[in-house]
C-alpha cells in the first residue's frame, strides 16, 4: 500500500504548488511566494470560561438536556479544560485536558475520556449517497468507553506541525431498532468489543494566525490505521485537507476547503453472514416480520461492506455537509469541498463576563456557506455530480483571545434544516 500514500502526498503537494501563487498575491509588496505574517502571538495566555445548559435533539437517537463546561489558559498556562454531562435518551459524559505544554510553546499533549451507558446511532441501509432522509435503522449501544491521548510537535510559530494519536475504546452492541425505537431484534450475549487506533498527521500552515485565518494557505495530511477490531478488518484511511483563505476588503475572508479521503484494506475482515450473525448475537432469519427481517440482514450488509472495503472519513454533522446528521453518509472513499464567506462584523479586544462565560471577545463573525460532497465503495464513483448532496446555511461566531471559537450554524440541504452549536471552525481534521 505504500503506492497509495505516496500517491496522496503527491496530490497534496500538487494542491500546494496550485495554492502558493494566490498567497503570494494576498501580499502586494511580496516578491515571491511566501507565507503572510502572523497577526498576533501564536500561543495566547488570556483566561477563559464557559458553563451552559444545552438541550439536545437527535432524529431518530431521541432528546435530552446535556451540560457543558470549560476553562481556558487556566493559571496563566495553555492549558485547557472541559467536560460535559448527558442526561435523556443518552447518558453518559466526556472529560478533558488540552494544550499541556511538555515543552513550552513546542511539544504538547492534549488527554480525554467518555462513557456513554446507553446511546443509539442511526445505521442506513447502505452505504454511499443513495438513501432516503427516513431510510435508516437505529443501533442502540452500551457500556461504551472512549479515551486517548494526542502528541503535537509544532515549529515555526505553529507554521508546521507533526502530531500523534492513540484512541482506545469498546462497546456492546444491544439491540436494533427500527426508526420510531420500536425493538426490532435484540442481541444474545452479544461481546464487548473493543480496539484502537492510531493517528500520524502533519500540517503546513501558511496562515497570518492558527486560529483565526484570513489569508494564506493551510494543508493537513493524517494517516489514521484502525488494527482488526473483533471480526472486522485491518485498515489505514489518508486524509488530505487543504484549506485557502482569501481575503476580502479589510478583515473579511472567503474560506474553500477541499478534502479527499481512502480508505485502504490490508485484510478483509468477517464477510460470512452467518459467522457475522453468531458473533454478533443476532438471528436475522428468527425475526418473523418481513420487513423488520429485511432492516437486520441491511445492517449486517453495511458491517460486510466495511469489513470488506473499510471506512473513510464520513460526511454528515458538524463539520461537514452540515444539514445532514453526524456520519450520514460512509463509504471507502469521499470527496468534499465547501467555501464560506466569513463577514467580520467586529474587530476589537473586547472583555466580556456574562456570568456563565468570560473572556475576551477579538471578533464577531457572520458567515455565509455552501458545501457539496459524495461518499462511495467506488473511486469511480465520487466524479458524479448527480450522486453529490449540497449544504449551504449560515452561522454566527465569537472569537476569543484564548484561542477559542464559539461557532452557531444553521443549515439546509435536500433532507431539511439542521441547526448545531460547537467549537471550532469546520473542516478541520
């Protein structure tokens, strides 16, 4: 598979050379390529906090209320903290240390940890592009747990980056369901699962800041291998992500993403469906209704499918083709671009504390954004525009000098409107 990587580093650079001459011209006094200067220090110290109630409403997972909560720079560190509670139809929480420098201003180690006890997620009835808003099945999951930790080497005022990652998990898979909750078969005895996975990545960034870009170029390629995890198969995925700002009047900014991501098999895992069932704890056959028997045999066609082919990095959520749920669309392979206008309405250092957040707001941000994306089992397949699905919504943002980005976004797309508030600016890996 080695082929397949150096493929990919090729087009990642082919992406660099292409990008390189629009951030030259971002600077009309440059000579030659080169990246924009820094707006400001790379590493801000300002303290920080948030503490909300948020209320959540998955379709087809249920409703519930969660509470967050965060500090950032605590003590006059980097360092962060947070953590948030599940009550309703899931349960559980996450905690989480960020930006531990081990070495000042150079090598950083970021640590979290979830358990969720009860949670479902919605299984479609196959993967790509060619399914129905409604036309999914939900997994209900238990006993879960999800913990790891994230190495970052970065030089060069966080102009180039190195970083690693391991993640190690399980869960038990319970019951399906079809998309009202209404039990459609439940797992005998069914194993706890578990395994984990690895992450190798780098960035370039030719950016004038790290977390608020508004001119220049940024290019991230990861390398994230997942061993065999009970049956299933033994597999690396490549990402490339490029992202270049361009700017637009004094302060605002035009963003166009371009992700491309494979994955690759290096063996297939179980694909008998019989041995699938046994280990699985189901008995699709046993299930009497026609049509319930035909949503349990579709999950196991989508675990054959995965087990055979992999999983890229999906499409559907927060991040991307954000009017779809989170993971909507899988397949081995994904292509994604999105552009979005970032419309600066403020542009100050402005301390705020409104009892349950407090930090120093830099900027106001309106944006405006389209997104378009396809997933498939097939390279061949992500060149046609009649299998891509489009986003395009709005968002409000909030800037802060901690370094962190409080982000409201309301999208569309063909299945509806979807609305999420987060952390962070999309695209990122």
């Amino acid at each position: 598979m080695k082929h397949h990587a150096l493929r990919g580093f090729v087009l990642a650079a082919c992406l660099v050379c292409a990008f390189i001459p629009a951030t030259a011209a971002a600077d009309p006094s440059s000579e030659g390529p080169s990246a924009p200067e820094r707006r400001r220090d790379q590493f801000p110290k300002e303290f920080g906090y948030a503490a909300f109630p948020y209320p959540y409403r998955l379709p087809g997972i249920g409703s519930g209320l969660s509470f967050a909560a965060g500090a950032f720079n605590i003590a006059d560190t980097y360092t962060d903290a947070y953590a948030i509670a599940f009550a309703g139809d899931v349960k559980g929480g996450a905690v989480g240390v960020g930006d531990i420098h081990l070495i000042p201003r150079t090598l950083i180690l970021d640590l979290g940890y979830s358990g969720i006890s009860k949670a479902a997620f919605q299984s479609y009835a196959q993967r790509g592009m060619n399914t129905s808003k409604d036309d999914f099945r939900l997994l209900e999951v238990g006993d879960t747990e999800y913990y790891g930790a994230r190495m970052t080497a970065t030089f060069l005022e966080r102009r180039f980056e190195l970083h690693g990652a391991w993640y190690e998990g399980a869960s038990r898979l319970k019951n399906i369901r079809d998309k009202e909750g209404n039990l459609i078969i439940e797992a005998q005895n069914p194993p706890r699962d578990r395994g984990h996975t690895t992450l190798l990545g780098a960035r370039l960034d030719l950016t004038d800041d790290y977390t608020d870009p508004r001119r220049g170029l940024r290019l991230d390629v990861t390398r994230t291998q997942s061993p065999p995890r009970g049956s299933g198969p033994d597999y690396f995925v490549m990402d490339y992500n490029t992202t270049a700002y361009v700017p637009f009047r004094k302060r605002d900014t035009l963003a166009l993403n371009l992700l491309r991501s494979d994955a690759f098999v290096t063996r297939q895992g179980e694909t008998d469906r019989a041995a699938l069932q046994q280990q699985l704890g189901f008995n699709c056959a046993g299930v009497p209704d026609p049509t319930q028997q035909q949503f349990c045999n579709e999950v196991i066609d989508t675990t054959i499918a995965n087990n055979r082919l992999g999983t890229a990095t999906s499409l559907g959520g927060f991040d991307r083709l954000r009017s779809y749920p989170q993971g909507r669309f899988k397949g081995a392979h994904a292509l994604f671009f999105g552009a979005e206008y970032r419309w600066n309405l403020t542009d100050e250092r402005t301390p705020f504390d409104i009892f349950v957040m407090k930090s120093v707001r830099t900027s106001i941000q309106l944006a405006f954004f389209y997104e378009t994306g396809v997933t498939s089992d097939t390279r061949s397949d992500l060149y046609r525009r009649n299998d891509m699905r489009d986003s395009y919504g709005t968002g409000l943002r909030i800037v802060t000098a901690s370094g962190v980005v409080l982000r409201a976004d309301l999208a569309h797309g063909k299945e509806g409107f979807s609305s999420a508030i987060f952390i962070g600016y999309p695209w990122e890996l």
